[in-house]
C-alpha cells in the first residue's frame, strides 16, 4: 500500500505541474495591445505634420487608415470571452487531473500484474543464466580459468560438465586440475579415472586403472573407483576377479541404490547368464532395446578402432579389440586386428610379448 500512495503522490505532483498554467488567467500587457501601437502611431503622425515632415493630405490619409485599425482592435478586445474562457480551461485542468490516473488504473488492471510478487535481482540473474545456452556458459568458465588457472572452484565446476557434454579430453585435464587446486578426494580421484576411461572409448587404461586404486586407497567403499576397476578386470580376461569385485558390491548396497541394476547386469554376464559386451558398454546397455544395444556396442567397438589405428601402441587396445570381435562373432574382424596389432607393435618387444600372450588367454595362437 505504502508503494501505490508513493505512485498516488508522484502522478498527482506531475499533473499538478503541467496543467496549474492552464487555470491561470492571462495577463493583459497594456504595452503590447494593437490598440495602444495605433494610437502611438496616431500619436507620432501629429508630431510629424506639425514639424512639416509630411503634407497635411498625407497626414490625413494615414490618420483614417490607422484609425479604422484601431477601431477593429478596440473591437475584437472588447468581444474576447476572457471570463468564460478561463472557466473552461480549469475545468479540463481538473478533469485532467482526475482524469489521466484513473485511466492509467482502468488499463493497468487488466493488462498487468498488481499481484506479482517480488523477483529480486538474484533470482533474476540466475534466471538468465538458466536460459543461456550451455556452451556459452562452458565457453565463459574456460575464460575464466584461462584468467585465473589457480581456480580450484572453477575447476571442479567445469570438470563434469565437459564430460556430459563429450569432451572427454578436455574434461580429463579439469578434472586433474580440480585435484591439483582442491587436493585429493577419493571422489575426485575416481572422477578422473572415468573421465580417462570416457577418452578411451569405454576402455580402461592402465592411467584410468591407477586412479580408481588411488580412490580405493582413500576410500575403500567408494563405488565408481570399485565398479571400473571390476569392468577393467573383466577386460582383461579376468572374469571371476570381475564376479567377486561386483558381488562384494551388491552386499555393501542398499536396497534403492540407484546402480545396483547396473552391477547387477555385469556379474550376470561375466558368470554367463546374459550375453557378453566388450569394452564399456555394460553400465550403459541396461534397459536398452536389443537393436539400440547391438547399435551401441558396435559403436564403441568402431570408435575403438579408429583410435587404435591413430595411435597403435596401446598393447591393452589391441587386445580388447580382438576380444570384441570375437564377442560379436566376426572372427575375421578378430583375425585383422591380431594382425594389425602386431603390424603397429613392429619392434616393440615388450608390446608384442604381452599381446601374445594375451591373445593366448583369449584362446587365439598363432
């Protein structure tokens, strides 16, 4: 109430200002009339034909012309309506006056919002960044870091963002920096791990694999870091060290956690009673239409080979590869990839001796 008085108020002292001239009467200037001017020249023609300056026909012409002029001022002076015009003016002032805010009132309640409660600045700004597209959010954080790489905050911002949006390598390197300006979390530790496991198509590497033990280390029970290190044993041929990891899992959960039934899927299909994926894709697959799941597990095994013919020295790659073909019943694609792995191995020793026998405990000699 106190803010429509204060509104009351000021549209009152606007109206006030601008219509008080109009109730004011005019004031009548005796020196700027038609009719005082006539006379003054009346005046000035007397004293030019008594001075001889102009002839007495002259005189006389001009004292008739200015004389029938001043008789048609006189008379339109003395006919103006002064009393009533006055009256009308004021009265338009006072319906103006009353007038102009009620019309702002009949319109405002209608078309706006009297009852809209307050929506402070806070709520305002928040509201815009909602609607700003995401890339452009992503795009002013990096600006930020870039100005401030000291940002921990900001880092630990950015990190999950970059990897829901899929630039998982870029999400690796927030998530190192998240650890090296926050300090180290079990959390945090395994979040990079799956960020590390996300840039290698579904693979865990033997850097993704080091970060979940490093979680583990600070936080035995911590899922993520103990769900990624049993899908890296399952990729490595290790199935029953896969069970026994995923088991222990189900045993420490509660009845709601949200991923048993991802743990569930796995430890079903390494102790064989669903049907086995290569790589990642386990967590993923769940609830997923057979054709969407072939669709899905065919891409990750298409993604993993594109990046193994970019850089061929990933031993552990070759391998679960090979596997994956096999899965997927393509010995022929299995075959190339053996083939291929030893080709891009060349004199890499080391490399080549851990893929034979890898691909002896695949059960492929030769």
């Amino acid at each position: 109430m106190t803010l429509w008085f204060v509104f009351a108020l000021m549209t009152a002292g606007a109206a006030f200002a601008v219509l008080w001239p109009l109730g004011r009467p005019a004031r009548r200037d005796a020196g700027g009339s038609e009719s005082v001017v006539y006379r003054d020249q009346l005046a000035e023609i007397e004293h030019d034909a008594e001075a001889g300056q102009i002839g007495a026909p002259e005189a006389a012409a001009a004292r008739v012309e200015i004389g029938r002029r001043l008789l048609e001022a006189a008379d339109a002076e003395s006919n103006q309506p002064r009393s009533s015009h006055i009256g009308s003016r004021r009265a338009v002032a006072i319906a103006a006056l009353a007038g102009i805010p009620l019309l702002a009132l009949a319109i405002y309640l209608p078309l706006g919002s009297p009852g809209l409660p307050d929506f402070p600045l806070s709520e305002r700004a928040r509201e815009a960044t909602a609607s700003q597209p995401l890339d452009n959010l992503v795009a002013q954080v990096e600006s930020h870091l870039e100005q401030n790489p000291a940002d921990g905050r900001g880092w630990a911002v950015l990190a999950p963002v970059l990897a829901k949006i899929g630039r998982a390598d870029d999400a690796v390197r927030a998530y190192r920096n998240s650890i090296t300006y926050n300090g180290e979390t079990a959390e945090r530790r395994a979040d990079l791990g799956a960020a590390i496991v996300g840039a290698a198509n579904g693979v865990v590497t033997a850097d993704a694999k080091n970060e979940f033990d490093r979680a583990i280390a600070l936080n035995a029970k911590d899922v993520k870091a103990r769900y990624f290190l049993g899908l890296a044993a399952e990729q490595d041929g290790r199935g029953a060290d896969a069970a026994k990891i995923w088991q222990a899992m189900l045993a420490d959960a509660p009845a709601d956690a949200p991923w048993r039934g991802a743990v569930q899927e796995a430890l079903a299909r390494v102790n064989g009673s669903a049907p086995p994926l290569p790589d990642g894709a386990a967590a993923a697959a769940s609830g997923m239409s057979g054709a969407d799941r072939s669709a899905m597990v065919h891409g990750m095994v298409d993604r993993l080979a594109a990046r193994l013919k970019q850089d061929g020295s990933d031993v552990d790659g070759w391998l679960r590869l090979v596997r994956a073909y096999m899965v997927l019943n393509e010995p022929e694609k299995s075959r190339a990839a053996r083939d291929d792995a030893r080709h891009a191995l060349g004199q890499n020793e080391a490399g080549l001796r851990r893929l034979n026998e890898g691909l002896k405990a695949l059960g492929i000699d030769g």
